[in-house]
C-alpha cells in the first residue's frame, strides 16, 4: 500500500513584465487601462472626460523630464499591463496606473522597482486618503506618510508618501 498526498491545484503563473520606454504608439493602451483603472477606484468620477486633461500632462511632463515606462506582459511586445511617470530630478511619481486585469500580478510592484530605479534617492507621491488600495501598497512598498494635502482637480483628501534610498 502506498501514502498518497494530497496535490494542491495548479496555481496561475505570475506573468513576467517587460519595462520600457513608452512610445506614442502606446498612449491608445494606456488611456484605457488609466479610466479602466480610475473607474473601477472611483466610479463618482467620470475619468473618459478627463482623457485630454491626461494627454496634455503627460507631454507636459515628458517635456518637464519625466519618464514614462510601460510594463508588457509577458514580452517586449506584449499588450500594455500599465505604466508609471517618474521625474528622477524630483523623485515625484505622478501617475502609476495599472490595468484592472494585472491587479495582484506583480505589474504594479514592477512598476515601483523601475521608478527607484529611475529614481534612487526618492520616490514621492500624492495619494487619494479614500483610496485605502493604493494607500496600503505603498505601504507595503515601503513608503511613509509624510503629510496632507488635498487633490488640486477633486478637492479629495490625499496623503504625500515618499520612500528614500540608501
């Protein structure tokens, strides 16, 4: 007679993510996941009026020195999972969006690597304080609330948190 164990059920694999340069070629991609995104945290809002407001500031901040990267999944040609806005002079996180489909898949972590390493000394960003989520990854990130302030365009409540480097 054999011992039989008991096999625990397959478990999703952790889709890889490639990170590069954003391209205007994936700004389409990247408007739909930031509303798909948007929508899903606070559907009070309505974020598709807001697509040209994000257009026109992220050529505002890529003209300021900020970089943009995408995460692909799976490859360097892969279908964009999300993407980050970092200015390495600042350390200021603008935008780190992450489509609702790679949520708990490791995009939105690496995202963060890419910023501190874009970034080495300082990571600092605003965050809504009605959106525990986010505010609980960058915890777990590792960075800490420094302050309050509000959002200039909601008038909502955000949290400054910033993580340093070594």
């Amino acid at each position: 007679m054999s011992d039989q164990t008991a096999q625990e059920p397959p478990q999703e694999p952790v889709p890889a993510y490639a990170l590069a340069a954003a391209t205007p070629q994936d700004r389409p991609a990247m408007a739909q996941l930031w509303v798909e995104t948007w929508a899903k945290t606070m559907p009070d809002i309505d974020f598709p009026a807001r697509l040209p407001w994000l257009e026109s500031h992220l050529d505002s901040l890529a003209a300021g020195g900020a970089l943009i990267r995408v995460a692909r999944e799976g490859h360097k040609d892969g279908p964009v999972a999300g993407f980050v806005v970092i200015h390495p002079g600042t350390g200021y996180l603008d935008q780190l969006a992450v489509a609702p489909r790679a949520w708990g898949k490791g995009a939105a972590e690496a995202l963060m690597a890419e910023a501190r390493r874009l970034s080495p000394a300082l990571v600092a960003l605003d965050v809504n304080q009605d959106n525990p989520r986010a505010v609980r990854f960058y915890e777990k990130m590792g960075l800490a609330i420094v302050s309050e302030g509000a959002n200039p365009m909601s008038g909502r409540l955000t949290y400054r948190m910033e993580w340093r480097g070594a």
